[in-house]
C-alpha cells in the first residue's frame, strides 16, 4: 500500500508540548518542522488545565508550521497509558445467504459488531485492532477483503481510555484551532517505532521516563499485552535537586541537564560546578557525585516500583529486554543503572533524525511514524472504533468525516434495516513457559 502524505504529530507532555510535520513517501518519514513549548495546564501526562495547555500547543504549532511553511489543521495525538485497558474482542456477521466477495464496508461491519460490549459510563474507546480475519473458519487472514465466503469474524484488541482524559485531550486540540485527524494508544506507536521485528515477536519491554510519569509498556508477538504507569518522573528529580540542594526549580532542572548523572559510580568527586542557593549572595560549589547520588535515588525508586510490577507477570524474562524512551532517559549512565536493577540488558533508544536525537522526542515521532505506516485494513477497523466518537475515516475517499455526517448516514442504515425482514441470529526455561501459561496465554 503506497500511504504517502503529510501528518501531523501531537505530543501532549506533562513537560513540554511537541509538534512534529512529517511527510511520508514511499515508506520513508522526513521531518520537515518541529515545534517544542513548555508545557503548561498538565499534571502527570493529564490535562488539568484546558485554557493553560490551549496555548501551549498553539506556541508549539506556530513554530512547526514556520519552519515547515504549511498551515496545520489535521493532527495525530497520542493518548497516554494512564488508566488504558485493553480486552480482547470478538465480531461476527453474516454477509449474505450466498457466498460473495467481502467489501470494505463488511470489514467495517464485522469491526462495529466486535463493539457491542457495554462499556463503564467513565470509560470510552480509543482504538480497535484487528489480529486477524476468520472466513468461513478460515482463521489466520490479515486482509478478508476480495475473498470469497458467507461468514465474516474478526479477533482483535479493543483500547479504552478514563473519558476525562480523552474528553480534555479533544477539547484542548480543538480550542486551539485544530481536528483531530486520529488518537492513537501511545505505548503501541512507541513500540512499533523503536522495536525491531525481532524485539516485538519474542517480547521487549519498553520503558518511557517522561517528565511527569514513568510508564512500562510489554510488547510481544507483535501486540500491546501490559502496560504500568508511575506517578513519578523527570519533575521528581528536580524537585529532589531543589530541595537538598536549596535552590530553584528552574536552577535545579538546568543542573540536572548540564551535570547530571544517573549512576553515581560513573560520577566524579573532583569535578564541581556553582549552584545558587537561596538566602546565599555567593553560590555553593557542588560536586557531580553528589549530584549523581540525588538523581540516582528518585531514579533507583523508579525502577523498583516498574520493577515490582513487571516481576509480578514475569515479564522481565522475556528475552528482549529493556529499551528506554522519554527525557529523563537522556541521563548519562541510566541504561547502566537500569541494567544493575532489573538485571536484564537495556538500551536507549535515540531518533535518528537531524535535530531529533534525543529520547524526548521518540514520542512524537512515533505517532507520524506508525499513522505513516498503518494500511488500509487498519484504518477501516479504526473507523469503526472512532465511530463512537467525535471523528469517521472513509477508506474510500481518504478523508476524515464529521460526527454529524457520521450520524446522519447511521441513521439512515438503520432506518432501512428497520424496514427489512428481520433475520435469526527456576530455570530459565521453566520462567519463560511460566510466562506464557501465566499471562499472555
């Protein structure tokens, strides 16, 4: 499938807002403008304050559409893993009485029917993934379409979010002027982006250290299975750094990204640097080891709180190991300090796109690279999920439809079904088998 176009990427960050303008062509992403602006009106991944977080992103948006000389109207944003669940989901209709080819509004159909589950009032749907198509019993299929048969089933995955959070999410994009062109479950997009194919089939952890959570993501056999958020992140240490050390926040964060170690074995005594303390007229010399010992302490906090959770699922066994992503795992010697902690190897992961090459961003380029890489089959099934919300993708004349239309045109449909005759209807080994026997079977 050629999916070659220009998309848009929006990460809302507890830390900063990121814009991202990338054109797709022939499988290869260019980034073409950036955007980067503090952020404001967020908490822990969370919008608190829509006007505050409004402005943000149109700060971010002004400077990605001057360096890439568009006008952004569409974007694709990321919903964080707070509060996600995933389920796995089940559809089935029948296409006619007499076998005939499928067509993308049976995929669309089969999709909506894996939908009719009751979801808690608090709680909406983000997205739907098809794992595979059954015709006639025929399982296995990844694309039903043009094939011949009677009956049509898809399994798949079904992604739902808190409805505050995606409803603040919407809100805040359109008040500063934009549409959402599509919302994607972040962990998924991130995984996609910095996994090899070999990483995602056997199983690798991912591991995103934003400014205002930590979030663990388990991907295997090509599949989201388990994700963990914690509530603490890069503004932590900061305030740690703040406080022992009795200067500002905006000092502490500069120090914590000009000396800052997150092992302190690989910290020196004997280099130091001035720190401004509050209530002092001269500022304090500071040593980068005891720097080290302050970020290493919120840091190792951290990974024994993920650490816990994942033992708990024997996740850590998986052979992938650890890929580190997000601002705080620019930290000199943290994939050291990871690897002493959970005791498997970790590798950080690093964009390498001119001006990009930095964890901070792998967020953000993950959404204008997975959305770049989704086929049509993909799409079709998201339209069902997204049915249910604001927005409609019409595979067929690629463009994104209002919820009005949407509504207007299943209003209709059923109309004129009401109309027609109703039809009937402990060694290693033994871990690894563990695993797979005790969750993701």
């Amino acid at each position: 499938m050629d999916n070659s176009g220009m998309f848009v990427g929006l990460d809302i960050g507890t830390t900063s807002i990121k814009v991202i303008v990338a054109e797709n062509v022939k499988g290869q992403m260019n980034v073409i403008g950036v955007g980067n602006e503090r952020s404001e009106g967020l908490s822990r991944g969370v919008i608190v304050d829509i006007d505050k977080a409004v402005e943000a992103i149109k700060s971010a948006v002004r400077q990605a559409e001057e360096k890439a000389s568009i006008q952004i109207q569409n974007v694709v944003v990321g919903i964080p893993a707070n509060m996600l669940s995933m389920e796995p989901c089940n559809g089935m209709i029948t296409i006619d009485e007499q076998a005939r080819e499928i067509t993308d509004q049976d995929v669309q159909s089969v999709a909506l029917s894996a939908l009719t589950q009751n979801l808690p009032p608090e709680r909406e749907v983000i997205d739907l993934q098809a794992e595979e198509f059954v015709v006639d019993g025929f399982d296995g299929i990844k694309d039903p379409r043009s094939m011949v048969g009677v009956r049509l089933e898809m399994r798949g995955m079904l992604f739902t979010g808190a409805k505050t959070i995606i409803h603040n999410t919407r809100k805040a994009v359109e008040q500063a002027g934009l549409s959402i062109e599509t919302m994607l479950v972040s962990p998924l997009a991130q995984g996609k982006t910095v996994m090899s194919d070999g990483e995602q089939d056997f199983g690798t952890i991912l591991i995103d250290l934003g400014g205002g959570e930590s979030t663990a993501a388990v991907i295997h056999d090509h599949r989201l299975k388990y994700t963990y958020t914690d509530d603490e992140g890069g503004a932590y240490i900061t305030r740690d750094i703040s406080v022992v050390l009795n200067t500002s926040l905006d000092n502490a964060e500069k120090i914590k990204r000009d000396y800052g170690y997150a092992d302190s074995l690989q910290a020196s005594d004997d280099n130091e640097f001035p720190v401004e303390v509050v209530g002092q007229s001269q500022p304090t010399q500071i040593s980068e080891r005891y720097l080290a010992e302050i970020v290493e302490a919120r840091v190792g906090q951290i990974f024994s709180n993920l650490k816990q959770h994942l033992d708990s699922i024997n996740a850590l066994k998986l052979p992938g190991g650890i890929v580190l992503i997000g601002g705080v795992a620019a930290l000199p010697g943290i994939a050291d300090l990871a690897a002493d902690t959970f005791g498997v190897t970790v590798r950080t992961y690093i964009p390498d796109q001119m001006g990009l090459r930095h964890p901070s961003f792998v967020q953000v380029l993950s959404l204008v690279t997975y959305r770049g890489q989704m086929s049509e089959i993909d799409l079709l099934v998201k339209s069902a999920a997204n049915s249910t919300g604001d927005i409609q993708f019409n595979a067929n004349e690629s463009q994104f439809e209002s919820s009005n239309q949407s509504n207007k045109r299943r209003t209709a449909s059923n109309r004129d079904r009401e109309q027609q005759p109703k039809k009937s209807k402990k060694k290693r080994g033994q871990g690894i088998k563990s695993f797979f026997s005790d969750f993701f079977d």
